[in-house]
C-alpha cells in the first residue's frame, strides 16, 4: 500500500513546478514503504493519455545558466560538471528560484549508501585504483577479476556496459578538474553531492544550438517532477522530447493507486547500480560479458579477424543464452578462416555440439569468479552482524559496510542465477 502524503516540501514543489508550467495531469509522487519515492496514478488513466508535460523553460540545462558564469571555465568543460559547479556555486539569491525543487532532492547520504563511485576503495576496487584487496564488485563494473589477470585486449573499442566504474571515475574526474581551475576553492563533498544530483535527475538534452556532444553521457539536462518516476525495463510509458517539451504518455491504462513507471532504457543491473545505486529483481536487460574471459584463449591472428569482422569485444551473455557474435567467436577457436567467413554468411560448416562446448567452459570460468568473490563476502559478512532494522549506521563504520556486502552478495547471486540458466539454454535444458 502506497503512503501518498508525502509532507508540504513535495506539495510545495508540485506547485512551483506547475506555475513553471509542468502539466501534471492522473499522477502524483508517493512513498512506497521499503523503497523509494515513485510515482502514483491518482485516478484512472487511459491508454495514450498524457500523464505529464515539461517545458523546456521549466527544465535546468546548460541554456539556461547564466552565459557569465559558464564563460569561466574551460571550453572542453563538460555539460555534467558545469551544472553540478552551478548548483554548488552559484549565489543563493540565483538559486532561490528552485528552493522548492532542491528541497525535495535526497540527501548526500543517500548517494553514498547507493552508489558505488563514492564508497571506500576497499569496497569499490577497479582497474583504475590501487587497492591490492580482492574485488567486491561484478568485472562489468570494477574491470577486474578474483579467478585470474586479465590479457589485454590487444585493440581499443567501445564497451558501454564494461569497466563501468572507470568510465565513471573518469568523467567526474574531468569534470573536478575543470572546475576547479575556475573555483579553486571548490568543496570536494559539495561538488560529489550536486555531480550525482545531477546524474540522478537529468534526461537527454541536446543544447538549442543543437550541438550534441562527443559523449552521450554528457547530453543531459535536469526535468523537474519526472524525476519522481521510478525505473522498469517495459515500463508502459512513452517519453518523448521535442526540443520545446519532454511529455509522457501511458500506453497501457493504469489504475487509481497503481504505481507509474518510465523506463530509464535497457540497462543492465550492473549500470543501474553504477549509475542510479538499484539492481531490479526482474531485469530482462539483465547480462554479463565474457571479453576478458575470450581474450585470454584467442591469438593475435584470430583477434585481428574477429575486428575485420566487426566482431571484436563486447560479448554478451544473458539468461537466454549467448549472443550470436558469442557463438561466432566461439566457432572461429575451431574453424579455419574461409570456412568461418563462409560461415558467418549462410550459418554453414559449423559443429553446434563443439561450440556449445566451447561457450559453456567459458560461462563455467564465471560461474568459478562468482562462487569465489561470493565465498570471499559471505566470510566478510560472517564476520559480524547487520545493524538491526531502523538502525542507520555511520558511514563507513563496520556495520554500514555490512549493508553494501550484503547489497553486493545479492548482485553477485543474480549474477550466479543468469551464468546457471544461460548454460541450462546454451545446453537445451532450460530451469524450471
């Protein structure tokens, strides 16, 4: 059962946002006992109806901050930063006009219990940091494994949904960076606070010049109200943006008291966790990746073949199974050249029996990376107990990190139930 009153800060903010001309037409934010805010349908809502309607005007974006302050930094500046530096640094009486909107925000706790990027080094080890302790978290996010060193690729390429907490690091790194030359004085935890507010709360936005970044990433604007809409893969919503207005439409029709959701794309649980510090329960974009794990078996002729192809990298599994290019890659380790390019043509000349067998010792090494790092935080988590429900921990203290192990060991789990039924479909014997 949904608790709708939600206290005069929300109603506060529902009524700024609409004098800013958001149309808000079936739903309302709601607490969701156990979870986070959402979004309620306060009265049936038709299929096609517009559930809610944002100007352009209405939304924080790099537009809309004074020219004054975005000419202090430097040009390559990111979009991302310059709104975190605006809402760290500009002059209150700037800000006073999205006091309602900044009030119903979460606080800077929440973002350290949930996200990733600003946990201690012993809980967040990647690639990218020094940490000699084991990896806690997936190789999709650290870029790192337990079981075995990594071989390198050999080749750059794109990989979204790997090395995600690198990239992460990355780009606030570049950001600080860049406003820090401007305001030397910048405070770290403020920045931090304002940089995840901003991730949290923007959409894609594309500046009215219509210049789009070299980095999608960076393409981000902050929409007030729909940032109340929690995330579900299929969710019957369709968002669209038309440069002057983001609207949400239903697709299906809800009922009075039914929860609203959009979809935030099909992502993965290791970027929901990354990005927005959530893994859904029932995630059909859920998968994993096997590059780390193939590379170490292929040779340097093979690898050049596979990118001749356009097949180099990103080889994805999920619970339905392996991908296409997995079973391509996997028919090359047993094919010679002109019969697999044969192959990728017209599907002939393969052994499916072989390639099943390949793939499956390939999912087996993960499976032995998820039996080892959930052995290695069961141990951590055996060590002393979770705080009692109610009870909020300090952070960082021993009993805050007990609830990220414990967050961390149900990721690893999920990873473990994906590897099982995607070798049960590679094998025909799908679980029950």
């Amino acid at each position: 059962m949904a608790i709708t009153s939600l206290g005069d800060e929300h109603e506060a903010f529902t009524q700024w946002a609409i004098s800013k001309g958001v149309q808000i037409k079936g739903i309302a934010p709601a607490h969701f006992p156990g979870r986070r805010l959402g979004m309620i349908a306060n009265r049936t809502i038709k299929e096609n109806d517009v559930m809610l309607s944002i100007p352009r005007t209405a939304m924080l974006t790099r537009d809309s901050i004074p020219s004054s302050f975005v000419e202090q930094f430097p040009k390559d500046t990111p979009n991302h930063g310059i709104l975190a530096a605006f809402l760290t640094h500009a002059d209150k009486d700037t800000l006073q006009d999205i006091d309602p909107w900044r009030k119903v925000w979460p606080s800077f706790r929440d973002f350290q219990d949930t996200i990733p990027l600003l946990w201690p080094d012993r809980l967040r080890t990647s690639s990218s940091t020094s940490w000699s302790g084991p990896s806690l978290l997936p190789p999709s996010i650290s870029g790192r494994w337990n079981t075995f060193r990594k071989t390198p690729a050999g080749a750059d390429y794109e990989s979204t949904y790997q090395n995600l907490l690198p990239q992460q690091e990355k780009r606030f790194r570049n950001s600080w960076e860049c406003v820090v030359s401007a305001f030397p004085g910048t405070d770290p935890d403020a920045f931090a606070y304002y940089y995840h507010i901003v991730n949290s709360r923007s959409f894609y936005y594309v500046s009215s010049l219509g210049e789009e970044p070299e980095d999608w990433n960076d393409a981000v604007g902050m929409v007030p109200f729909a940032d109340y809409f929690n995330h579900v893969d299929d969710a019957p919503c369709d968002v669209r943006f038309d440069g002057e207005k983001y609207t949400f439409r239903a697709t299906r029709q809800h009922e009075k008291g039914e929860e609203v959701y959009m979809s935030y794309g099909p992502h993965s649980n290791d970027f929901l966790l990354v990005e927005y510090g959530f893994c859904l329960d029932d995630n059909e974009s859920d998968s994993i990746y096997l590059d780390d794990i193939i590379f170490r078996e292929l040779t340097l002729s093979q690898k050049t073949e596979l990118a001749s192809q356009e097949l180099f990298g990103n080889y994805e599994i999920t619970s339905a199974g392996p991908t296409s290019i997995v079973q391509a890659v996997a028919c090359l380790k047993y094919m010679r050249k002109d019969p697999w390019r044969k192959h990728l043509r017209d599907k002939t000349g393969s052994n499916p029996p072989t390639t099943a067998r390949i793939i499956n010792g390939w999912i087996e090494a993960y499976l032995k990376e998820c039996t080892t790092t959930i052995g290695i935080i069961e141990t951590m988590l055996d060590q002393s107990k979770l705080p009692s429900p109610g009870f909020t921990p300090e952070f960082g203290s021993e009993q805050w990190e007990q609830e990220r192990l414990a967050m961390l060991l149900s990721r690893w789990r999920q990873i473990e139930r994906l590897c099982e039924n995607a070798r049960a479909a590679l094998l025909g014997t799908a679980r029950p």
